[in-house]
C-alpha cells in the first residue's frame, strides 16, 4: 500500500459509513456528512484530502427487492457521489461485494450485528463500533482488512 490512506466505504440511502486506515495502521471510523437529507459531496471530498485517501474500497451494491422508488433514487444519488467524488480526487476505487469480503471473514448470511462483533473482537482497540447503529462502519472496518489481506 502506498503511504496514503485507505478509505472504505458502507454506501447508504442518505449517508453511509466509512473507515479510514492511515499508512501507520491506526484506523479512524465514522458516518458519511449528511446535509438536506443527502450526502454531503463536498465534506466527503474535504475528508478525503484532509485525510490524504490514497485508495478506496468501495462496496458494490444495488437496488434492494420491494425498495421503493424514492428510497431507490436515493441509494443510487449517495452511490453516484461516492465515486464521482473519490474519482475526481484522483483515488482509485475497487468494488466489492458483499458475499466476497464477507466470505473472506466466515460471515454468513446478511447479520449486520454478526459483522459487527467481528470487527469488535479484531479491532478491541478501536472506538466507534459500540453501538448497533455503527454495523456500517464496522462493515467498513471488515472491507478494509478484507482489502489488506487479499494482497500480497
């Protein structure tokens, strides 16, 4: 890895979660800025130089079945500038799905709290997991290892 930071990123309908680890191994988690009931194009682009992201792992999702139209439309808005951002940045992007970095680490099935106290008995040290509402950015936390361990 070169000696920026590794972003990912758990897209959501209006937000999101991310995980940032720095060329040092420390790892910084939190939620993507919201504004107007949208995500926030220019705090995620300030993040990502301030935090001088040097690639992201992006998770490469879809459309739920029986989604609605507007819950759709968001999803898709929050995806599009996660990488129109990261791509005007300069940063690389890979995808993953799901079931490829959750096989990665023996998860199974969609148990976000599975995924969730995973990431809290790798990563002891790392605050921002404890509640149930961070499964995102614990999902993050697991993209970013899957990433690291999948490379030689």
């Amino acid at each position: 890895m070169s000696s920026g930071a590794l972003i990912a990123i758990d897209p959501g309908a209006v937000s999101g979660a991310c995980a940032v680890r720095f060329h040092d191994g420390e790892t910084w988690v939190g939620d993507l800025a919201v504004v107007n009931g949208q995500l926030d194009a220019a705090a995620l682009s300030r993040m990502t130089k301030d935090m001088r992201v040097a690639t992201a792992v992006v998770e490469q999702v879809g459309a739920m079945p029986k989604q609605g139209v507007a819950s759709t439309w968001k999803f898709g808005f929050a995806c599009g500038v996660i990488n129109g951002v990261l791509i005007s940045n300069g940063v690389p992007v890979h995808y993953v799905t799901p079931p490829v970095w959750k096989r990665h680490h023996g998860l199974i099935g969609k148990d976000k709290e599975a995924s969730r106290a995973l990431a809290i008995r790798l990563h002891p040290e790392l605050r921002g997991l404890e509640l149930k509402r961070h499964q995102g950015r614990a999902e993050a936390v697991l993209m970013l290892d899957w990433y690291q361990g999948k490379r030689p």
